[in-house]
C-alpha cells in the first residue's frame, strides 16, 4: 500500500488520522476549559458578594458608631462650655471676694493704727495683719 501512495502523503495521512481522532478530546477540553472559566467567574462573583455584604454591614456599623459619637462629642463639648462658664463666674467672684478682703484687711489695719495712736490696746488683731498695705 505504500507504493501506492507517495512519499509525502504516507506521513500526511496518519497526521490528518491524528488530528481528526484528536479532535473529539480537544474539542472536550475546549468546552472544559470555558466551563472552569464559567465556574471560576460564579465562584469569584460569589465570594465578592459575600465580601460586599459582610462590608456593607461593617459600614453600616461603623456609620452608627460615628454618628453616635458625634452626638457624645457635642454633648461633652456643651457640658465643658457650661463647665467652662461656671468656672469664669468663680473666678470672677474670687477675685471680687480677694478684693473685699484686701480693703477690709487695710481698714482693720488702719483702725488697730488708730487705737495704738489713741493710747489703747486693740482686744483682737488679725493674724498676718503686716502683709496689708
């Protein structure tokens, strides 16, 4: 049979034999081939969603928790504005009351001055009366 044929197709004819009994397989591959890319896509497309949800819900949580804290924040600020305004009326009558005092001090220092001049004791002199002016 083979010096029926000529040289060249003696070795064509069993390639042309290969691929046509090759073809069934490659074609199963092939087809193979775009069913794991189809499988590959619905589980990556799967997995994002699972992922978006579980983001979704963090988000949301932590929207909560911000907003939640924004409300503690205006509310400490409030509270240290009025904390602040108490202080400042304290400080004011403070210095109000050191004022008086000062004068009252100065006033008794005059009058037991007065007394020791008039030749008489004072019955009662404060302590550290000196340090008034």
């Amino acid at each position: 049979m083979n010096e029926l044929l000529p040289f060249p197709w003696s070795i064509i004819v069993p390639i042309l034999v290969a691929i046509i009994a090759a073809a069934p397989g490659m074609a199963a591959f092939v087809k193979q081939r775009r069913r794991s890319k189809a499988e590959t896509a619905d589980v990556l497309t799967t997995a994002a969603e699972r992922l978006w949800k579980g983001m979704e819900t963090r988000i949301t949580s932590l929207t909560t928790e911000v907003c939640a804290l924004r409300k503690e924040s205006q509310q400490a600020r409030s509270d240290l504005n009025v904390a602040l305004e108490k202080v400042e009326d304290l400080e004011r009558k403070n210095r109000l009351q050191s004022e008086i005092l000062e004068t009252c001090m100065r006033g008794i220092k005059a009058l037991t001055a007065q007394l020791v001049n008039a030749g008489m004791a004072p019955a009662w002199t404060p302590p550290d009366l000196d340090k008034f002016a």
